[in-house]
C-alpha cells in the first residue's frame, strides 16, 4: 500500500446512514468531480495557500452530490457516499482529505515512499483542532 497522502476523517456510528456534507476548506475552482477506484466519488479543488498554489482531494463522495464551479470557504462540496458501496467504491463511509501541492491535478491515496510525501501538506495542520 505504502504511505497514505491525506487524513481519513470518520463518522459517527449515527451517522451511518444520515447524509453527512462535506465542506470547502478553501476557496477555488472545483476542478474535477468524476468516480475514481479506491474512492467512489471524488473531487479536486485549485486553491492558493499562503500565495502557493494547492490542489485539494476530497475522497468518498457520492458522485451526483457533488458541485460544481467556483467555491468558497465552508460552500459544500457534496456529502459523504453510502457505507460500503459503488459510491465509496466498497469503502467504510468517510471522507479522506488531501493537499497536494501545486497545480498538477494528483488523487492519489497512497505513495510508494516517504520522499513522495514531500508533495503533499498534512491536512490536519489546516483543518483539525485540538
């Protein structure tokens, strides 16, 4: 499998069956929304960070939920696919989120090695809190 390039963020048992929505982190353009193996439904966001450029996956989605165009900050994306199902592609129900710097548009889940992980930004150092 090798090293996993975003953080997996997961629900609560109650949400199991509840559409959970998945939020900007920041403001761009919607670049790509398609299905995807591993993921289901995905999206690809082009944001600037600190004046860098930035792409940012959001994975697991239910593909018909999920928007399009220009985003701003807390705007939804779309929500979260069913557990264990085509829209997750078999996956748990939950959203892996990942910044991958620049403008390469780039959904990978994993790397091969720890070197390649230098092109991608911890989500958490944005999104969690303590």
């Amino acid at each position: 499998m090798g090293y996993h390039t975003g953080t997996d963020f997961e629900i609560f048992p109650e949400e199991l069956s509840a559409d959970i929505p998945v939020r900007a982190i920041c403001s761009g353009n919607l670049a790509l929304r398609e299905w995807a193996s591993g993921y289901g439904g995905v999206a690809v966001q082009n944001c600037e960070l600190a004046g860098s450029p930035i792409t940012v996956v959001y994975g697991h989605l239910k593909l018909e939920s999920i928007a399009s165009g220009n985003l701003k900050i807390g705007d939804r994306v779309g929500i979260l696919g069913a557990d264990h199902s085509a829209e997750t592609d078999g996956e748990r129900k939950h959203l892996h989120l990942g910044i991958h710097k620049g403008t390469v548009t780039n959904i990978a889940g994993y790397v091969v090695d720890q070197a390649n992980l230098t092109a991608w930004l911890d989500p958490c150092s944005l999104v969690c809190q303590n």
